[in-house]
C-alpha cells in the first residue's frame, strides 16, 4: 500500500517535470508516502474496532494480574498497591491541611503582628527551666567507659613508674632485693 503510493507519487514527480536531485528528496517522498497510507490503515472503522478490542482486553489483563499481585503480597503480609495508594492520597491531603493550616496561622501573624507592642525580656520561672537531660543506657555505659580510661592510663603510669625506678638499681640491688622480699 506505502510503496504504490510511493510509485503514484515518483510518476506525479516525473510528469510535472520536476526531478528529485538529491537522496533526501526521495527520503522525503517515501516518508509522505508511508504516512499517508498509515493514516489510511489506522483511520479506518476496521482498525478501531480491532484495537479498541485489544486495548480493553489489555486492561482487563492488567486488572487481573493486579489483583492477583496483590493477593498475593497480602498473604505474604507485604503492602499492596491499593494500601500504598490509599496512604500516599491520605498523605497528600494532611499536607494541604498543613499547607493550609500554616498558611492562615501567618496571616493571623501577620495582622496581629502590627498591633503587639515588643515586650520586656521576660524573667525564667522555674518551671520554665529545662530538665536535666537523663542519658539512656548505651549513653550511660559509654560515659562510665570514658571514665574508666583515665583510672586504667594512671595505673600503667604507676607501673611504669615502677620498673623505672627498678630498672635504675644495679642488677646486685635488685637481686638482694627480691631476696628479702621473698622471705
């Protein structure tokens, strides 16, 4: 069908006179030619019927599949799709309430604003304070641990110390030494 059009239209060409002096003539003429008898094809009421038939016995194949993805999900106890829709629209909706909300608390601000003189540095009650701050336990263990670092440094220090002032003394000293000490 595209290359006899394609023919009609190379025998138009040569009968008026006007010849095609270049490849991208031709190119030009063949794609006219080929969009011409596609738009013959995909307009016709033989065509709509046929692909409207396939595209709702797509969408009927695609409502099945699913359904049967999500039946599945459920029994593997994943999130479906219907779920995950149904939170990103209730997600949605709290933001515009958000938005919403947000919006008119600053226009509330703002004409309040003008009329609210600035008050004097207000004095901390004691409620008013901050709590202390209680450390949870992996907190507590890694402060207990910090603190333990400094008591273990000291006693190596101590020994160290120690084997200096031992290590000063002649070997006879030393020797003597241990011998009283083991009595």
């Amino acid at each position: 069908m595209a290359f006899d059009r394609f023919e009609a239209k190379l025998a138009e060409h040569e009968a008026s006179g006007s010849q095609l002096t270049s490849a991208r003539a031709m190119f030009d003429v063949w794609i006219e030619a080929a969009e011409e008898a596609y738009a013959g094809v995909a307009l016709s009421d033989e065509f709509r019927e046929i692909y409207g038939a396939f595209a709702n016995a797509h969408m009927r194949l695609r409502a099945a599949l699913q359904a049967e993805v999500e039946q599945i999900a459920s029994q593997y106890g994943m999130p479906t799709r219907s779920e995950m829709d149904a939170a990103h629209k209730r997600i949605a909706e709290l933001e515009r309430i958000v938005r919403r909300l947000v919006a008119a608390a600053g226009e509330a601000g703002a004409r309040a604003a003008p009329t609210a003189r600035p008050a004097s540095k207000p004095t901390p009650t004691p409620a008013a304070r901050k709590a202390p701050v209680r450390k949870s336990a992996p907190a507590k263990k890694a402060a207990m641990a910090k603190k333990a670092v400094p008591a273990k440094k000291a006693a190596v220090a101590k020994k160290t110390a120690v084997a200096k002032k031992t290590a000063k003394k002649t070997p006879a000293k030393a020797a003597a030494r241990a011998k009283r000490a083991a009595r």
